[in-house]
C-alpha cells in the first residue's frame, strides 16, 4: 500500500474551466509542479509551470495573477492575450515563507477585460502545496546532518550506498492546524523503533528482507496515532548494516482504508483541483 501512496503524489493537475454556471469548458489550465510534486520547503524558491488552453472560438485577454499566503513573496501579474485555439504557458517563481503548515493553498488568479483593459469577470483555481518533510539525521558516528525531502523516503542516503554499520537516527516535526488521527505507516526491511510525541508507537526487532512483502506482518508497520494541533515530534531509530536500505513513511488518512491509502497531501491537492471558484 505505501508504495501505491508514494505513485499517487502528483506532478501535475488540469482544471477545465466552464463558461458560466453550466457551460461547456472554455479554458484548460494545468498546473506542472516538476519532478518533486506539490512540495515545498520553508523558505524554499519554488517555480511552477502553468499553461492556459483557450478553447473558446473567441480570443481571451487580460491578467493572469498567483496569491500566495500572506508570508511568502508572489510574482507581479503578468497582462496576455491568447488566440482561439492557443496555449499561453506562464512560468511564475515564489518563496515559501517561514511559518510550517501541512498544506498551503495558493489561488491562480484569471482576469478577463473588456478591450479596453477594464476587468469584467475573475476565475479563481486553488493549487494546494504541502510541506516537505525536513530530516534531522544522526549516524552511529555521532554525525549530523539536516535534510529535506519532497517525497515519505526518509534521506539517510542513496539506495545502495555504503552506510555507516549502526543505528541511525531520524526525527521530523509534524504540524497540524487542527486535531487529527492519522495512520503512521514505517516500510522498511531493517529493524526499527519509532516514536511519536515522545511515546514508542511501532518497532520491529527482526530484518525481513527475505520475505516477500505480502508475507511480512503489518502489525509491526501501521498504526493510529493522534496528531495534536501545532508541533507533533516524530522520531525513528533504524538500524543499518553497512548498505543503506530504503526507509519510508507515510502519514494516512485512516478513513480512506489501509489497503486503499491516499496520502492526505494528494487529497488536498486533488479537492483543490476539482474547484474553480468563478467570481463575477
């Protein structure tokens, strides 16, 4: 199931935009995040690549604009005109700001004017952003590193790669704006210790590397754990021998079912794709 999860993280969403209420779309907009997805960094310089299609029979102008929360630094909008028929592709660059929250939404902001460049009607289309997860990674050795990944694999190092022989440390913070149960799954073939909030919640003592992954228990590798408003602390002890072994985690939303797990991140990002909110 976690490896469903992590294929589901999107690197792009298309939103048709209908004209009026009923209306057949009369612009495509899809939105390419790049190779790392919805993801984002504090204080982290982000750009997005957004194309409009214009499927109309008539051709469209005016202001395409992106609102960012209230601490990051946006791009100025940007005037354009496009043809029936034609795509106009707007790469805009923004920062995250330095407040942490699971998910930011950011709304493209579309402007139609009349010839004269006067504004008549506004499209709004949310794009939800998640937070990476940021790694503060010990080694046996006593080393220390600070890591950021856009993906659940937690960064102790390239698949493969020599390790340093030992239990390694990893601790993340997790940030709620609301409580909330969640599943906490741990994959991982090496034996393992995490806690949440200070309190042991799973581990396992045996490396399972020669069983087939539908043979392995998943009691020892999921469990619920309640995420409390504000800083959650979530910390994993793995130990390694001296080839690094993939480690990876993932937070569920436990309603959605253990076999049919979707990252809460992808389905925000899909709810915000589905809306297109048209203010007149």
């Amino acid at each position: 199931p976690l490896l469903a999860v992590q294929q589901q993280q999107p690197t792009s969403i298309t939103v048709p935009i209908p004209h009026g209420v009923v209306g057949q779309p009369d612009m495509r907009v899809t939105v390419d995040f790049g190779d790392e997805g919805p993801a984002i960094g504090r204080c982290e310089m982000r750009r997005l690549e957004i194309a409009l299609s214009n499927l109309a029979p008539v051709g469209w102008q005016g202001t395409v604009a992106l609102d960012v929360p209230a601490d990051w630094r946006g791009p100025e909008p940007l005037e354009c005109s496009i043809e029936p028929g034609a795509t106009f592709v707007w790469r805009p660059a923004f920062q995250c700001g330095s407040d942490v929250a699971p998910v930011y939404e950011l709304q493209l902001r579309l402007v139609q004017a009349y010839g004269n460049r006067q504004p008549w009607y506004t499209r709004r289309i949310p794009i939800a952003m998640v937070a990476k997860y940021e790694w503060e990674i010990s080694d046996p050795k006593g080393g220390m590193s600070t890591l950021s990944a856009p993906t659940p694999a937690v960064p102790l190092g390239p698949a493969g790669s020599e390790a340093v022989p030992g239990w390694w440390r990893a601790r993340t913070t997790l940030h709620s704006a609301a409580g909330q149960a969640v599943n906490l799954i741990v994959a991982t073939t090496r034996p393992f210790v995490a806690r949440f909030r200070g309190s042991e919640v799973l581990k396992s003592g045996s490396t399972r590397s020669f069983m087939p992954a539908y043979h392995r228990p998943h009691g020892d590798t999921v469990t619920t754990v309640f995420l409390q408003r504000g800083r959650n602390e979530l910390e994993i002890d793995i130990l390694m021998d001296k080839d690094i072994e993939p480690v990876m985690i993932a937070l569920v939303n436990p309603t959605r079912g253990y076999q049919h797990a979707v990252l809460d991140v992808v389905a925000a990002v899909e709810q915000a794709a589905s809306r297109s909110d048209p203010v007149s």
